[in-house]
C-alpha cells in the first residue's frame, strides 16, 4: 500500500513538474517571439521599376525581398545595430507617421507605389503612397530604403 502511494506521489511530482516546464517554456518563447515593426514594399511600374519588400522585426533584424528589378533577388537578411534601430523608431516618431493621411494618390499613371508599415506600442498604420506624399514621409521612406546598402546580406532563400 505504501508503494502505491509513494507512486502516485511520484507520478504527480513528475506530471506537475513537466507542465510546470512547459508553461515555462512558452512564456520564454512568448518573450522572444520577433514582431514586425516598419515594413515597406515597392510594387512595380510599366518600366523597370525595382520591386522589393523591407522588413524590420523588434529583434532587429531586416529582411529584403528582392522581386525585380533590384541588385538581389531573393529574400536576404541583416541585423540592424542598436544605434540604427533607434534611429529609425525615433524618426517615424518624429515625423508623426500615425498622423499622415492612409493615401497618396493622383490622377497620373505608370508610377510605382510604395506601401510603408509602422507598428509601435501597439499601434499600426499602413500608408499608400503612389503620388504627391509629403515631403516628410518622403524622407522616412528614404531613410529606411538606405538600409538596403548595407553590408553583409546573407542569402535566406533564392526566389529562382
């Protein structure tokens, strides 16, 4: 009788302390997890317009997904430091990003559009910009498109 008891115990001990880990292990990875937070994709023109996306992840990583037109095809990552991360969260900050209008737009044709994401404290605004967009958006644009200069992109997966 007394082995028995001593076995539930120790089968108990061993279900609690394998459940204990378990909701352990998924609060870890919960922390973790990457969250986007500025993404910006080009879409094409009639022309040779470069099409391509640019991902930042809270993590710090950036990706490129290089469609056409661009120096490199296929999807490419980098990590960005903590001096340009911050830099580029304070600028979408600075320049009010969550106050510009959703799009754009005008009555002209065979112009590329930029689609640009910024997502802070739980915030996310997606902006069309195909014409006549502010000059300080035009600037954040430009801003987070000079990252694709950087140095030592790895190849994740070639599109061919």
């Amino acid at each position: 009788m007394k082995v028995v008891k001593n076995l539930i115990i120790v089968a108990m001990c061993l279900f609690f302390g394998v459940y204990s880990c378990k909701i352990k292990r998924k609060t870890e990875n919960s922390k973790t997890q990457k969250e986007l937070v500025i993404s910006m994709r080009k879409t094409a023109c009639y022309g040779s317009c470069p099409v391509y996306t640019l991902k930042l992840f809270s993590n710090k990583e950036i990706y490129f997904i290089g469609e056409s037109y661009t120096e490199k095809i296929g999807k490419y990552y980098n990590s960005l430091t903590e001096n340009e991360y911050n830099l580029l969260i304070q600028a979408f900050l600075a320049a009010d990003f969550f106050n510009f209008k959703n799009e754009y737009t005008g009555n002209i044709t065979d112009m590329p559009t930029t689609y640009i994401t910024f997502n802070y404290n739980g915030q996310t605004k997606t902006i069309k910009d195909y014409y006549s967009a502010p000059a300080k958006l035009k600037q954040l644009e430009k801003l987070f498109d000079s990252f694709r200069e950087k140095e030592n992109w790895i190849l994740q997966d070639s599109l061919n």
